[in-house]
C-alpha cells in the first residue's frame, strides 16, 4: 500500500472518531482514534520494515529477506527518511550472501542518509570489510576512520578494533609472501 493511502485511511479515521467523540459515542471514539494513530505511525514506520528488523535481530535471514521483498517499490512505500535503512537492510541480507554484491546497497544507504550515526558507522565499517576483500587497503582505512568517527556511542568499537588487527595481518602476509618469492 504506498504511503499517500496510507496518510489518507489516518486522516478518515481520526475524522470519524473526532466525529464520533462529537456526537457523544466516546465509548467508540477514543479505540477509533487509537486506530488511526496506527495508521498514522505506520505512514512513517512502514511495518515491514520493523518485521524485517527484528528478524535480522534474531539471525533469521530467509524470514527478514521475506517481508522485505513484500515492499516492492521502497520510494512509494517508505516515507523518505527510511530509503536508506531499506538499503542498509537488503545490504545487510546481501552481504552474508554475497559480499560484493552488497557494496551498491550501502553507499545508496549512505548516499540517502540515515539519522542514526551508529547505522552510518556500520554501513561505513561493511563496506570497509567489502574493501579488505579487494586488497584496497587505502579505501578500507578510509572507511574505518570514518567509522570509528560517527560510532559516538562506541556501539561497534569491538567489531572496529578487530577490522584494523585484520587490516594489520594483512600487511603482514603480503610483507611474507613478497619475501618467500
């Protein structure tokens, strides 16, 4: 249901209920008013999107992979602050997948912006990961900085801290394999 319709079932609801509460019915008023409120929420945090979350939560990811798919077109569905948390999402689920793939669908997160700096860190630390893969030391450590700098509630400070011991042995195996050659 995209989310214009969504924005007028809210406003008919909570019409009849102040219509209702007007004509004395507050026994029904107030649960229909209670009813559009949802509707109301749900134009700015699309269900499928918090059924999704907390599936990723529960390391489910065939299920949270589902009810993402249920959104088919995210810019007519999702009110505009989420399209990033959509991608950050599909992301996420791509990556244990197929890492590579994935790399699109964090910077379109990061290009849209997300109002939540610890999930712009850990789209900047996945995508560091994406960039260890690649032997693109330089990038990686870009993003990890970058991490590092917009992780102020220190959220993802273990999974940063392990990124760099990693980026580390890295240098470490190719200072070894030149020398064997």
């Amino acid at each position: 249901m995209s989310n214009f319709v969504r924005l007028i079932i809210a406003c008919v609801i909570m019409g009849a209920a102040v219509t209702m509460a007007g004509f004395g019915l507050w026994g029904w008023g107030i649960p229909v008013l209670f009813i559009g409120g949802i509707f109301l929420l749900s134009f700015f945090f699309n269900e499928n999107m918090i059924i999704a979350q907390y599936f990723l939560r529960k390391e489910n990811q065939e299920k949270s992979e589902e009810w993402l798919l249920k959104i088919k077109d995210y810019e007519k569905e999702l009110h505009k602050n989420q399209w990033g948390y959509y991608n950050l999402l599909i992301g996420l689920i791509e990556s244990r997948k197929s890492p590579m793939k994935s790399e699109k669908y964090f910077k379109k997160a990061l290009s849209l912006g997300m109002r939540m700096s610890h999930n712009t860190a850990l789209a900047k630390l996945s995508l560091a990961g994406i960039s260890m893969a690649k032997r693109n030391k330089r990038e990686a450590q870009m993003y990890l900085t970058e991490a590092a700098k917009d992780d102020k509630n220190k959220l993802l400070a273990d999974q940063i801290k392990m990124m760099k011991g990693q980026m580390a042995q890295m240098d470490k195996q190719v200072v070894r394999g030149y020398r064997n050659f």
